[in-house]
C-alpha cells in the first residue's frame, strides 16, 4: 500500500486518475479526448466538442470539463460532435463501459464500428464470424463469437 495518495490525488492537477491504469493528462483545449477501444483493436482516437453516450440509464450528452462518471454502456449509437466539422462522426457500439474524468472519455466497447463502413463490409465479418463460432473449442470463445455475432446483426440492423 502506498505510503501518500498521490495515484488518486495527483500533486500536479493535469494529471487525471483513471480505473483503466495510471493517471493521464489532461488536454487543456477544452476539447473531449475521445478513445474508442475494444479487446480485439483500437477503434477511433478523436477530439470532440461533445459526445453522445448510449447509457443503459438512456443517452447521456457529455461536455468538457464534466465531473467524472463511470457509464454501463447499452448498444446504440455513439455520437461525437466537433465544431470543426459540419457532421458528426457516428458510432455504433456494443455493450460496454465509459470512465468520463474531466476532458478524457475512454469508452471500452465489446465491439465498435464506425457508422459509414459498407453493409457488404460487415456481412463479410458476421459471416466469418459464424464460421468461427462452428469451430469454436471452448464455451467462452463461444460465448464471444456470439456476442460479435449479435453486435453485426445490430449494426446491420441499424444501417437498413
């Protein structure tokens, strides 16, 4: 056990703790560090004015310099909006969690995917990973070839 509480209260008040591994810091542009990450790949790293969090509580609008939050994540649409552009990028994204600690939102996800991705692109990947769900060894690699299974329909569901 440390001696002081300098992990959970950093001296330098850049520096920001996290439950996902050591204190980070902070972007001073009054910009929402975003980091979209699932097991298997890194999914997105943007700078948002605002994000759109699918909650299981309901959707949830985070702004800069918000006052930390753990979110349970449902599956739904990710929305980050930054001034500089005219449309917002689109996320959908599976069941998960957010740690949102004043202008860092990391988002771990089960599974991410960037709404503008071609429907044929995402068939492609359900098909293949049913065929690895059928060669599948163990019941936790089935369980999570099933659950990417589920995330592909939804997108597909969600595209038209």
């Amino acid at each position: 056990m440390p001696e002081t509480d300098d992990f959970l209260f950093p001296n330098d008040p850049n520096l920001l703790p996290s439950v996902f591994g050591e204190p980070e810091p902070s972007p001073l542009n009054n910009k929402i560090k975003v980091k979209i990450i699932s097991p298997s790949y890194p999914v997105a790293e943007l700078a948002a004015d605002r994000v759109l969090l699918p909650s299981v509580n309901g959707d949830i609008m985070i702004l800069p310099n918000r006052a930390p939050i753990i979110l349970t994540l449902r599956p739904g649409r990710l929305i980050i909006y930054n001034n500089d552009k005219k449309e917002p990028m689109n996320f959908l994204v599976s069941k998960g969690i957010a740690e949102i600690r004043r202008n860092l939102c990391p988002v771990l996800a089960w599974a991410g995917q960037e709404i503008n991705m071609k429907s044929e692109r995402i068939r492609e990947r359900l098909t293949n990973t049913q065929k690895m769900l059928s060669e599948a060894k163990s019941d936790l690699e089935r369980s999570e070839l099933s659950e990417l299974i589920d995330f592909f329909k939804f997108v597909l569901k969600e595209l038209g």
